[in-house]
C-alpha cells in the first residue's frame, strides 16, 4: 500500500518505523526540511501542511492517506474523500477536534460524561459566567501542550485571561490524569489498549512520566475503556483515537479532550503490547484486524524535553548508562536543534510492576540531559 501522512513529525516516524515492517510505501508531507520523518519516507514533500494543492496532490497518488497533527488542510482532505481516496481519520474528524467547543457540545449532546462547560468569544464575556468559576480556560482552537489554557479560579484572574473565543471549563478536582487509546475500522471493529496514567511537569504544561497498568481499580479501568469504545463509535470514526480522562476524587471518570491519532500516551506500547498503538492505527486505516492490545509487561515512559537554558544542536548527555541497563529503550526522534522543553525524544522502561518501572524510569530521567 502507498500511505500518504500530512505532517512529518515523531509521531509520523514511529509509524513509518512500523508500517516498513509490511513492505508499505510511505510518503509524508511537512514543511520542515529537517522533519523527523523527511529521512525514513519513500518520499518527502517540503509544503505547509494547510496547503490545500500541496496536501490535495500528495494525496491523489496515495491509497491512504492519514495525519499525525491535526492542524491539516481539511479541504484537500474532503476533496480527496470525496473523490474515492481513503482518508482517516475523516475529515469531519479533525473539524470538530479542532474546535474544543464543539468537541465539549459533542459530550453534551450524546450524554458522554463531561465537566460542565459555557463558551464564550470574548474576555469581557467570562464576566457573564461568575457562577461557574473556578474554571480552566480553553481557547476553542490552536492551543496544544497547555499552551492555550490558562486557570480563571476568582473574578481578579480575568485580566490575564485569553481575549479569544474559548470554552469555560469547570476546575475539576481531579486524583488522577488517564488516557485510553482506542482505535476502530471500516469494518466496525473497536478495541482499546490498557489504561495509561499521566503525570504532569506544571512548569512545562507536558507529560513527566506515564505508566501502564494504571493504578486504578478494575471497575475503573473498565469504566474508562468502555468510555473511550462508546466514543469511537459514536463519532463513527476509523482511526486511532487518544481519549484524555480524569478520575474525579470522588471516582468519576469525565473526558477531558481527544485527539484523533497516535499520541504521546501510548509510546510505551511499542516495547509493553503485543501491537503498539502505531500498528493499530496502520491495521485500522487498513481495515485489516486490530489485533492484541494487552500488555506483555508494565511499563513507563518518559519524555526527553530539551533543557531549560539550552537552545541548538542536540547533545543527549548520560544516554551511555541507560543503554546499559536491562529494560530501557531509548528513542531519539532526529531532530537536529534543540530548545527549552522541545520534545526531542522518549525513554520507555519496562519492568515487574508499574511501581518497578516508573522508579527505574525516574533513574533514568535524572541521568539523562538533553543540552546543546
Ligand atoms: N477543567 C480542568 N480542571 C483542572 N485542570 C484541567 C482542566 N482542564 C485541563 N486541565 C489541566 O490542563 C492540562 C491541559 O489541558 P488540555 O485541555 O488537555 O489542553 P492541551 O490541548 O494543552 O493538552 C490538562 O492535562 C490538565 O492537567
Ligand atoms: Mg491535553
């Protein structure tokens, strides 16, 4: 099969690292010469990836074509839908996902368990929302990596709110952050990988560490899979979807946000499960079986973000005593220059327990810089 993938970026090179396992041919589209997938693609084109002309004849010569961002041209993407190219996730897909106030009206609508939420266009407007505070404000498009949310908890932080359309999420007193993978395709088939925990490093909005199994009770675990296959089938969507969760102190499971494509949560599934979740994606835009998702053996990751201070050519300090140890798997994602939190690569450690893994993952983390 010919794969065409908009965006060039690690999560597009973890899935061609796989897909050449078939024998696919793989041609990605970016505008960063560099891109992490510019050197491992069949073929690279170098264009904005909101180029209508660009994203739409890339496509034609494709049998699939896919994304691994969603900031894509949905016009190229429609018009090749409707002209008999397999395009998925779908179009419409990515249109909702874009806009977090019409993915939070989606919960709403179809009784998927959401934190109560207003939208507002402007600042000015918050005003008009008072009784919902506190809140996390949202801006309804572009933001990524926390980037686009900001906490408004009494009516003084409104000032330093977003003068942008953006949803009014209700604070939520959240135990714990989980994400559920779960993919379906054109044959209707769903499955979901294990629950995955997420810790966050404040300072810089991302991922610290994650770990799987969740440390969760069964009847959650359950709870949140359940969930995660509801929402796939219910937005009819073929693809690989990430479904980001809390656990409410008081033990509800509400959904935060999803992203229609492999995501930063499920790195681990490439050492930890019987297919990984880049596989799965491949096999569901393939229509082709989905596969085992369970687990082989706990396991945690960690992000290798560039060093505060350091911006420039990459050095990756400490790797040597990583690599010598049993279970760790480092991947580095070639990207040439560093800079302050840029995602550079990942580390997955697997061990006997996910207590076991998360404290060898913490080893690692501490031995390892990522410097210019
Ligand atoms: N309603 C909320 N209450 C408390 N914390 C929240 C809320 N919404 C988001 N957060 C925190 O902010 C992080 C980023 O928010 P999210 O909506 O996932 O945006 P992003 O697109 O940047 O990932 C979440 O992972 C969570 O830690
Ligand atoms: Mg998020």
């Amino acid at each position: 099969m010919r794969i065409g993938i908009v965006g060039g970026g690690q999560l597009g090179r973890m899935f061609i690292q796989n897909a050449l396992n078939y024998g696919h041919e793989i041609v990605t589209l970016d505008p960063d010469p560099e891109a992490p997938c510019s050197l491992i693609s069949h073929e690279f084109i170098c264009a904005d990836r909101n180029d209508e002309e660009a994203v739409y004849q890339m496509g034609k010569t494709c049998d699939v074509v896919t994304i691994e961002i969603e900031n894509v041209s949905v016009p190229a993407l429609k018009r090749l839908e409707a002209e008999g190219v397999k395009v998925f996730p779908q179009p419409r897909i990515l249109e909702m996902v874009k806009d977090k106030g019409v993915q939070k009206r989606f919960y709403e609508e179809h009784g998927l368990p959401t934190a109560p939420f207003a939208l507002v266009e402007s600042k000015e407007q918050i005003r008009q929302h008072l009784d919902l505070l506190p809140v996390m404000q949202k801006m309804r498009v572009g933001g990524y990596d926390g980037k686009g949310v900001t906490p408004i908890k009494t009516e003084a932080d409104i000032p330093s709110g977003f003068d942008a359309p953006s949803v009014l999420e209700q604070w939520v007193d959240y135990a714990l952050e989980l994400a559920v993978l779960v993919a379906r395709n054109e044959n209707g088939e769903v499955t979901s990988f294990p629950v995955v925990e997420q810790v966050f490093n404040a300072e810089a909005n991302l991922v610290d560490y994650l770990v799987s199994p969740a440390r969760i009770k069964p009847e959650v675990e359950a709870e949140a899979r359940a969930l995660a296959e509801k929402l796939i089938a219910e937005i009819d969507m073929v693809g690989l979807l990430a479904v980001e969760l809390f656990l409410t102190r008081d033990g509800r499971v509400l959904i935060n946000e999803i992203a229609p494509r492999p995501h930063n949560s499920g790195h681990h599934t490439i050492e930890a499960c019987y297919v990984s979740q880049f596989d799965v994606h491949m096999r569901s835009i393939l229509n082709w079986p989905l596969g085992d998702t369970s687990l082989r053996t706990p396991a945690a990751m960690i992000n290798l973000l560039g060093e505060k201070g350091f911006s420039g050519p990459v050095v990756y300090q400490g790797m040597d005593e990583a690599i010598a140890t049993s279970g760790v798997y480092p991947h580095v994602y070639g990207k040439a220059l560093t800079k302050p939190f840029r995602k550079m690569g990942h580390v997955t450690v697997v061990g006997s327990s996910s207590e076991e893994a998360l404290e060898k993952a913490k080893r690692v983390k501490e031995g390892i810089k990522v410097i210019a």
